[in-house]
C-alpha cells in the first residue's frame, strides 16, 4: 500500500482479517468533518470515482454511463438503500476487488500498519472466477496458523453460514470479533472439506526473523519476513547489517507464506537488495507506467537465494520477481500465489469506503504478476501434508537441511558461493 496526500493506495488485493483503527493513518471521514451527503449524492460521488479511475477504460465491456442512468433515477429514502444500490451497481463489474464498504466495515477494515492485530490471522481474497473465498495465506504464529489453514484454501461456510456470492467484507464482518472469541470456518481442500473452529486473539506481528545457519556452503544469513508492515523495512536493515557483522558468505530469505502487505514496504527492501535497475511498474489504464527503481544504496551484494510457495502474494510478488528479473537472486520453491492489482481506497461523504481498482503492476521485465504469479528458478514442490508438517507439527525442522526448500536453497547458494570466490581468485 502507498498513502498519497488524497487516498490510501494498496499494493495487496488482500483483506487481512483483524481489526485496527483506520484513523490512525490520518484517513478521516468528509462526513464527520464536513457534511453527510444525501443518499442519491452517495451514488453518484461512487460511480463518479469509478468513472475516473477504474483499471479498465471499458468497465470490462459494461456501458457505465447507463448504468448512471440506471441508478440516479431511483428514490432513495434512507442511506441503506443507497448503499444496497452501490453494491449492485460496482457488481456489473465483476471485479471482486473494486467493492463498497459501509461505515462500519470501513472503519474495520484491517490497514496493517501499527504490527497489531486482533483476529484470527488469515488473509483472503475472492477468486475472480469462481466468485469463492480463498485463503491466501495464514499469517505466521496465529490463531488460524495454529490451527492448520492453509493458502488456497477455499471457505465454504463461516459459523455455518454458506460464503458463496459472498464478498471480502461480508467475510470480515462474520469472522472478526473480539479476542477470546470463537468463529468456525468449514474449509474445502483438494475436494475435501474439514472444520476449523478458531478462538480469535490479539496479534503482535513482528515482520522479520533472523539468524546465522551454519551449513554446508558456509556461514548463511537466513531471513524469515513473515509481512509487508510500515516496520518490515526498519527490521530488514537491522537483520541485514547484524548480519554483515557476522562476516556471513550469503543469504537465504524466506518468503514462503508471506501475503504482502504495504506496497512501499516491499520497494524500500528491494533497495536493500538492489543497487539498480526496475523494481516494479504500475500501469493505469491509459497504459500509463509509474516506475519504481533501485537507488544505488545495496547493503549487501552477497548471493541471495529466495524462498517462495503458493502463500507469497503481492508485495512479496513484487520484491521477488524485482530481484529474479535484475539477476539478483535466485528463486527456489514453487509458483506464487498471483495477486498484481493495484487499489484506491477512499472515504465517501457519509463515512463509508471505496475501493477501486486502479492499476495493475508488473515486474521488471514486464511479466503481468496477476492471477500468473511467479515461476521459481528452482522447484521445489512440497505437498500439503508436507507443509503442515514442516509449519505445524515439525517446526524445529523448518529452515534446516531437514526442510527440502531450504535444503535446496543451501545447495544452490553454496554453488553461487564456490563460483564467486573462483572469480575473485583469478582476478
């Protein structure tokens, strides 16, 4: 996500399920602070933004003036209504991601922002072509992670009520809840379906874990960047100058299960990384691009191998595919999730939210991220039983030889290793 003088830009077409005060970013209300529009001004002020900034220039085939047409010509007698109206309108779209938020989802929708959550920790969306809710990825050490949800799970009821045509909001507003509570999810997961029943907490996140690994291709940096948060990059520029400290001969990252978060975040620790080249492009619909690019301030150039699956999404697409594209480092896992939109979400006059799709973004060279995701250099399957094992119930064997990923991460970083010292020997 980017804040802009005007409205908050996200990187990640992602709801987290949490709950945080959206004031504490400055993102205040007209309403409150000038007037309450009229129900019909309601209306109109969402088609107009609509009408300015959608991604596409056609409304994917739909005749958006129309539709205006459709809309303002009716009576509207209380805010309800209007709000019952807007949904309708923004659902001939068919962009799961451009949505209507009330006043009260708006001021629960989750900005991580403070590292402080209270919720289950999972992150979904809704897929684009079935229409079904999808876990992206449990966000690491929660209650849901615990538990044992896994990306690419699909949510088929919430506390028994059936998800299907249900947006990202409705989903917020029936799974989050105060700490201490209970909310069941019954989950579908290669054809099967099993129930979760998930005590909600309060979640401190701290994005980055690091260590030192001794290991077969020497001594390794190896960090853990569990999310995209407004500290991710403060703790990223600890862990990598401690670690340099330590004289070590290269770095492993692991980005496995990691579902984004800020889009600044990931570009300020692509530059940590990258002393220069393309970090990522957002195009508009005018085609457009914005370029974001690496400024010459590396703090290491030490061989970096990076790990991926299916729970990387969106910002950790960005910083990956930056870094795979400029030959900076070398992927290892498997496909990514496959999140590139860009949004803006705004506050209307009455108190309520907008979020619009407004760009999507690309990465260096130029390879649409969304719904492809990104291919690894290396592949490194791992079944889901598998995964749960290494998360869950095997956890001191995560970031070991005994974990495959990163066993091979350790092999392909200890050729890069060997090749770059045979070169500094011959010169």
């Amino acid at each position: 996500m980017v804040i802009t003088k005007n409205r908050l830009v996200l990187g990640a077409t992602v709801v987290t399920l949490s709950m945080i005060a959206v004031t504490s970013l400055g993102i205040h209300s007209r309403g409150q602070a000038l007037f309450k529009a009229s129900p019909k001004e309601l209306v109109d002020e969402v088609w107009q933004i609509v009408q300015r900034q959608y991604v596409d220039g056609t409304f994917n085939q739909v005749d958006w003036q129309a539709v205006r047409k459709e809309y303002l010509n009716k009576s509207y007698s209380n805010p309800q209504e209007a709000y019952k109206s807007i949904r309708e309108m923004l659902k001939k779209l068919e962009d799961p991601y451009t949505r209507f938020m009330d006043p009260e989802e708006f001021k629960n929708m989750q900005v991580d922002t403070s590292g402080e959550l209270t919720g289950i920790g999972i992150t979904i969306s809704q897929d684009e072509k079935t229409k079904q809710l999808v876990v992206i990825a449990p966000i690491e050490d929660t209650p849901a992670f615990k538990a044992g949800v896994l990306a690419k799970d699909v949510i088929l009821k919430i506390d028994g009520k059936n998800t299907k045509g249900m947006d990202t909001n409705q989903a917020v507003s029936l799974i989050r809840g105060e700490a201490g509570t209970q909310v069941s999810l019954m989950i579908q997961r290669n054809g099967q379906t099993k129930k979760f029943d998930i005590k909600r907490a309060r979640i401190e996140i701290h994005p980055v874990k690091y260590s030192q690994k001794k290991s077969p291709a020497g001594n390794l940096g190896y960090i853990r960047l569990n999310q995209f948060s407004a500290n991710a990059g403060k703790e990223m520029q600890t862990a990598i100058k401690d670690l340099e400290t330590k004289q070590v001969s290269g770095y492993i990252l692991d980005l496995r299960g990691n579902p984004g978060g800020l889009l600044f975040s990931s570009i300020e620790i692509a530059r940590m990384w990258l002393n220069k080249g393309t970090i990522v492009s957002t195009i508009d619909r005018q085609g457009e691009r914005e370029r974001e690019v690496a400024n010459g301030r590396a703090l290491t150039t030490k061989p970096l191998v990076i790990l991926v699956d299916k729970g990387s999404a969106s910002a950790s697409e960005i910083l990956s595919g930056a870094l795979q594209d400029n030959k900076r480092a070398t992927l290892v896992g498997s496909q990514t999730f496959g999140k590139g939109l860009v949004q803006s979400v705004r506050p209307l006059e009455d108190g309520s939210g907008l979020a619009v799709t407004i760009a999507k973004y690309h990465t260096p060279n130029d390879t649409d991220i969304n719904k492809h995701g990104i291919a690894p250099d290396v592949k490194v399957e791992l079944t889901d039983a598998q995964r749960q094992n290494l998360w869950l119930k095997e956890r001191d064997k995560l970031a070991t030889l005994a974990d495959p990923q990163f066993a091979k991460a350790v092999e392909v970083i200890g050729k890069q290793i060997a090749a770059k010292r045979t070169a500094t020997a011959e010169k």
